[in-house]
C-alpha cells in the first residue's frame, strides 16, 4: 500500500511500524524522523500548505491527516480523488487507538500492540512523587499555552504535572502575570523554538521560579515516540526532584 503521510508524528509511527520508503511516498517538511529514511521520502509540502498537485502526482492508496494539524479545506480537496484518514489524538487513549488502527491497516497489529505496552510502561514508571504546578508554554508574541484538550496536558498529567491551565481549552494566549502560580515553566522547543536567552527573559519577571527548556517532540508527537522517551522523562523528572528538596 502506499502512503502519504501529512502529520510528522504518524511519519515516523509508520517507520517505526515497518513501512519502508517503498510504502511512505510522501511526506510534509516537518517530517524529520527517521532521519537516515526519511531523506528519500518526497516531500509535498507543510502541514498547513499541502501541495495537492504533488500528491495527485504520487498517486496513493492512502493519505493520513490530523484534525489539528491540517487544514479542513486541503484535506476535503484531497477527499475528492483519494481515500484520507483523519486521525484526531488527545488523550493517551486515543493514541492507543490510533496505533491500533495504523497496525490493522498495514498488517503491523504485533508491533503496534508492543509500542502500545510500552507508552504505558513508560508513563507508568516515570511519574513525580507528589504533583508540581506547571505552565508549558509554545509560543512567544503572544505567549500561548495548553488547555485540558490537549495531547500536551494529557502526558503533562501522566508523569505527575498540574497544568496551571487545566480550566482552559485549546492553546489560550496568556500574560506574564499569569504564571504567577506555576512551580515550573517549561517553554517548549516546539513549535516555537525557545532558548535560553528566553528563560533569561523570563527571569526579570520571576527570578525564583524554576524556568526550563522542554523537548516538545516529547510532549506533542504522539503516534509512538513517547515509547522511545523514558530516559529524557527521567531526567527531567530528577531535575523537578532536585529542586522539592
């Protein structure tokens, strides 16, 4: 079966599955794992301006898309010509499901059912020994955050985080004033790249507050990459320990 794939968390889930490049014959830009495979996948475009010339030119059997990550317009004119699945992940269930339904389509049920296990055991056994309140922020001008519905706030809670946001939906703009009650800000490296001359922005306004870059692939890509997240969860976890003491 061939396959493009317009969400670069799925991207890497079907190489991970056993695709080959055989199978995934296009991709977006910000497809970037497996780096040493995906480099021979054509690339069709954004996620958010897909070429639908490119793609008609692939001829696939199937395209992937997400809710939130594609624009409806595209995917619908897409839907004209060629069969589009549209995931939509929020939850750790839902992420479940959609390897689950990855593994069927393509005969991979044994390997997406062992990711599966592993996200869980992974979630499971990296987890804070009583709950922190943090502010996960992923963009600048304005700062944004994460609401409750979101993939983001779902990992943030497993692994033992409030979300100071968690009233909230979606990716609300914020103040400065309104980390105020966050132990921990966490300023994502994705989708807006944060550094630490930002942390050293942050600084002016809370000087006592615990400011950190954050891998945002660790937080946001779901599909099955979390399964390959234990150690940075870890050791980000011994970091929030560090400083409970």
């Amino acid at each position: 079966m061939k396959v493009v794939s317009l969400v670069p968390s799925i991207t890497e889930a079907l190489f991970d599955l056993g695709l080959t490049e055989n199978e995934v014959i296009g991709r977006t830009k910000f497809c970037i794992h497996p780096g040493d495979r995906i480099k021979n996948v054509p690339i069709i475009g954004g996620t958010k301006n897909i070429n639908i010339d490119k793609i008609k030119a692939l001829q696939p059997d199937l395209i992937l898309a997400n809710k939130e990550e594609n624009i409806k317009e595209q995917v619908e004119a897409l839907m004209d010509d060629f069969k589009v699945t549209v995931t939509h992940v929020e939850t750790v269930e839902d992420n479940y499901y959609l390897l689950k339904t990855l593994g069927n389509i393509f005969n991979k049920e044994e390997k997406a059912q062992l990711f599966n296990l592993k996200i869980y055991e992974v979630l499971e056994q990296t987890k804070l020994d009583a709950p922190v309140k943090a502010a996960y922020l992923i963009w600048k001008n304005p700062y944004m955050t994460i609401g409750s519905d979101t993939f983001i706030h779902h990992i943030l809670s497993d692994i033992g985080f409030e979300n100071i946001f968690k009233d909230q939906t979606r990716y609300p703009e914020i103040q400065m004033e309104d980390l105020a009650d966050a132990e921990v800000i966490m300023l994502s490296s994705e989708p807006f790249p944060f550094k630490e001359k930002h942390i050293e922005e942050m600084r002016v306004f809370y000087p006592d507050k615990k400011i950190m870059i954050v891998d945002g692939e660790a937080f946001s890509w779901y599909g099955t990459h979390i399964a390959k997240c234990e150690a940075y969860f870890k050791g980000l976890l011994a970091e929030i320990h560090a400083i409970q003491r």
